[in-house]
C-alpha cells in the first residue's frame, strides 16, 4: 500500500468515488449550515413592540 501500489487509491478519491455519500454531504451540508443561520438569525432579530 504504497506509493508503487497501482491499485492504492487516493483518499479524496475514494470519497469521490462514492455518489451516495456526495448525496448525503449535498444535502446535510446546506441543511446545517442554514439551519445555523436561521438561529443566529432569530437571536439576533431585537423583540417585537407590541402596539
């Protein structure tokens, strides 16, 4: 498993190689990070006054 290995695989490669876990990162990643900036979001929305 080394560097004169033909058959090693990188390991980025490996993950690339992968299409459900590219799936998987795809969809969590944006639905962490906004769900994050919604929450930062709220808490910094100021209370409202009510009339």
């Amino acid at each position: 498993m080394g560097e004169n290995d033909p058959n090693s695989k990188h390991p980025i490669q490996k993950l690339m190689d992968n299409p459900w876990l590219l799936l998987v990162l795809g969809v969590a990643i944006p639905f962490v990070s906004y769900t994050i900036w919604g929450w930062i979001e709220l808490w910094l929305l100021p209370a409202a006054t009510l009339p």
